[in-house]
C-alpha cells in the first residue's frame, strides 16, 4: 500500500533500492550517485542487471587509481569522459575560466575553459557555489595554443549530473496526500532507511532528526552519541551539497577563506559543514578560528585580513561518547577540543542532537524497497533552505515571552522552522496548521533541543543560571 502511494505520487522521482545490490556497497558510492545509475539503467519493474551496471560504472567513473591513464589520454588526444566532481571558476582579471577537479588533485592553474565550451554548458556551472558532478570530457591544448604558454587541461564538453530543478511546489502539495505516520517513512526511506526496522515512532523521529540542518539555513548542532549510528554515513552520502571533515586539520583559511589562493571557504559553498570524529579534529590556531567561529555562528559572515563574506551553511559537531556519559545533566561536552571549550561560543549552537536515542545501524535497517530518489530530495531539501514559509508560520504562532534571550529566541524558532519544513512543508497558511501537531512535533522538540545546550552551558559557566530558557507557547488563534 505503501509503495503504491509513492509510485502514484511521486512517479519518475522513485527508485526501486535493495540491499542486494553488493556492487554499490563494494564501490562506496554515494547514495545519490547510486540511485543517478538506479534511474537510469533500471527496467520497468525497478530492476538492474548487475553485470551491466558493474560494467557501465567502472567505464564512467574513474578511480583515482585510473587517473593517470586518463591524462594520458587527453595529451595524447583520445576521447577522455567521465562521470566526476568539477568546479567552474571565472578568472576577471585574465579574463578566463578555469576549473578544478577536486577528486584528481587538478587545480585551477592546469586547466582552461575555452569560450565556446563555456557559452554552451555555463548553465550547469552557474547554479551554486559548489562542486558540479556531471559527465566531463577533457581535452589537451598544448602550450603553444594556450594563453599560458603552458600545456592545459581543457573541457571540451560537459553534461550535468543533475539538469533539472526539483519542484518544490509540488512536493510541498503532495504531502498532504500522506499522513504522518507515512510521512515519516518516506523521509527515511528517501534517505536508505528501512521505516519497518524501528520499533516506534521516537526512534524514526529521533534519526529524522539529523535532516534539520539539511532544511534550514544556518542551523548550528551538536550530536553526541556512541558508534555505529549512522553519523558518518548520512553527513557524507546523502547530499552533494554538504560536507563531512572526518578527524584531521581544520583550519580558518579552509573553513572561511583562503588568502594566499583567493578562495571562499567551505561555508560559503556548502548547505552545512558536519566535523565528524570531532574529538580528533586539529585546530593549527585555535585563538583565531575560535574567534572566527564565534563571528559566524552568530551572524552567518566572517572577516579574514581584508576580506570579508559570508555564508549560509549550519555546522554539525558530531562526536562518540560512552554510555555513562548518556546523561544531559553532566558536562557532555567535556569530550570537545577545547577550542569549544567556552560558554560564549556554546551558546552560538541552537540545539543538541541525543544520539543514543538514534538505534545502531544493522543489515534490518537498510532500505529495501522503492523510496524517493535519494538524488532527488536532496535537492528538494536543498531548495527547502530557500522557503521562508515556515519561519513566517512560527513568528504568527509562537509566543515569545518579553525580555527573553535572544539567542534562546532565535534557536527555538530556528529550530521549530527546520522540523516545520521537514514534517509539515504543505502548510501554507496558519489556517492550514494542525495547532497540536504543530506543538508535539515542531515546537517541543526544539524547545527540548535547545534546553539541552542551556543545561550544559549552566553546568560549563554558572552566570547563565541567570538567564533560563523561556517557556514558548502557543498563540491563541
């Protein structure tokens, strides 16, 4: 009945996904570039003949290992295409466009654009900051030829991975053809979960969860939970327009802004920015990206010499604790580096995620069936950062008592708009709201969620034992 439903609402944006498919699993794709080959090599029942697929991938989509043959190849003048990452910069100074190829180490000063190439396939370039995925054919143009007078790298055509724009209209319409219950299980089959392998309804909810920050723009978190839940693989898998850093270095030039390349920073190119492992993560100087945070956090720009920018990505900090540790009225956040070690910039983040609420991933729980194209609702979550439905519905719902924090205030509702777009995005208008579902599943999940952090702020600095969180409500109507 289920499945039905799905293929009368959302046919041509479904995909048939199964846990047998071993040659996905055995290739570490993501999962929207898994369901792009799903859609368009799947038979009519949904089906894929496995032996092809294997084929088709290892011609199209190269592994690192491989690059080296294909280079060259485009010296040597043969037909070079594949399925990668790539990233269009226009160079006003030179008058040029360059592009990189962040998989393979290719960086901006080994390739060129030619203007005729460029006119016809902009389109796809243009439509955000980020990395492109398309089908890229690269030509050679010898040194002689080219405005260098160095040998280049050049795109000589390019087919985009995605060149459409999901509409976000009728999404929003067709929710109102699901109840909750079965809204939910779309929401996690659209993201390879299996609804069947949980127990209740607190548990899906608790995983659907980690989309807020997918859905709305500038939405600080922090999730604490023990191993195996699934963190990783959601931040990295799902969507195309966010960004998982696992351990290693981070450093201000990479988040914000890179002086000595000229270039913006993830939080410029990106919908959020997940630090995984964050207990292992290395801040070179942490006086200054401390600083840096605390401006971005609170306001969405950031300063580095003379430049200044801004951006519209949420950050994550995702961490492993054990589970005598699973305890909101102790310091949790003692497992931080220290450069989060200050109540001040504590504050920034709206809300905190409970993962051991979240069940541990098993072979029960992967998909296992036909769902939303995974390709697809990251794009729909994409375009739901845009969408200021919600934030209007929560201003005219909410009543925010006088003299409240200001920070409370903007994570509270921040927070109620992200779980509004996510739950109830066909609601339009107040006289479309459920008022008591609005309250049992946007309004005091997010109070809960920032309460959280004020606790441990209380426990971290007693001054904020000055400042309690306000007590939200519902507006007579």
């Amino acid at each position: 009945m289920f499945e039905e439903k799905l293929k009368k609402h959302f046919d041509g944006m479904i995909v048939k996904k199964t846990n047998s498919q071993s040659i996905f699993a055995s290739l570490s794709l993501p999962s929207f570039i898994r369901d792009w080959f799903l859609k368009k090599y799947a038979d009519k029942n949904g089906d894929v003949n496995v032996n092809f697929i294997s084929e088709r991938i290892k011609e199209i989509l190269p592994s690192k290992k491989e690059w080296n043959r294909l280079l060259d190849g485009a010296i040597a003048g043969e037909k070079v295409k594949f399925l990668g990452r790539i990233k269009a910069r226009l160079d006003i100074k030179n008058g040029r466009v360059n592009f990189e190829l962040p998989d393979f180490g290719i960086t901006y000063s080994e390739t060129f654009i030619p203007s005729h190439t460029w006119n016809k396939f902009k389109d796809g370039f243009l439509r955000s900051d980020e990395d492109v995925w398309g089908i890229i054919e690269l030509g050679y143009l010898e040194a002689e030829m080219s405005p260098t007078k160095k040998g280049l790298l050049i795109l000589k055509s390019f087919q985009c991975f995605r060149p459409y724009t999901p509409d976000l209209d009728y999404f929003k319409a067709v929710r109102a053809e699901f109840d909750f219950d079965e809204w939910l299980d779309v929401l996690l089959s659209a993201i390879d979960y299996n609804p069947n392998a949980y127990k209740t309804k607190e548990g899906k909810i608790a995983m659907l969860t980690r989309l807020l920050i997918f859905v709305e723009k500038r939405l600080n978190l922090i999730e604490l939970a023990p191993k195996g839940t699934g963190k990783s693989y959601l931040f990295s898998r799902i969507s195309k327009h966010g960004w998982l850093a696992s351990g290693g270095v981070m450093t201000r030039a990479k988040m914000f802004y890179d002086m000595n390349r000229k270039e913006k920073g993830l939080v410029s190119g990106y919908d959020y920015i997940a630090l995984d492992e964050i207990s292992t993560i290395k801040f070179p100087d942490a006086n200054e990206m401390q600083g840096a945070l605390k401006g971005y956090l609170e306001s969405g720009t950031f300063t580095v010499g003379n430049k200044s920018g801004n951006g519209d990505a949420g950050m994550i900090l995702l961490g492993n604790i054990p589970s005598d540790m699973f305890n909101t009225e102790i310091n949790m956040f003692q497992t931080l580096p220290p450069i989060f070690a200050e109540s001040a910039l504590i504050d920034r983040f709206h809300g905190f995620i409970e993962g051991w609420n979240i069940p541990r991933m098993s072979e029960s729980m992967k998909v296992n069936g036909w769902a939303l194209n995974t390709e697809y609702f990251s794009g729909i979550m994409n375009a739901l950062r845009g969408d200021i439905t919600s934030s209007g519905l929560v201003n005219k719902l909410v009543d925010v008592p006088k003299n409240s924090d200001t920070r409370d205030v903007t994570a509270v509702r921040r927070l109620t708009s992200a779980y509004l777009k996510l739950f109830f995005p066909h609601w339009k208008d107040v006289k479309d709201v459920n008022l008591s579902e609005f309250e049992e599943y946007c309004l005091k999940p997010a109070v809960h969620m920032r309460g959280i952090i004020k606790k441990q702020l209380c426990i971290i600095d007693k001054e904020y034992l000055n400042y309690p969180l306000p007590t939200f409500s519902i507006k007579a109507i």
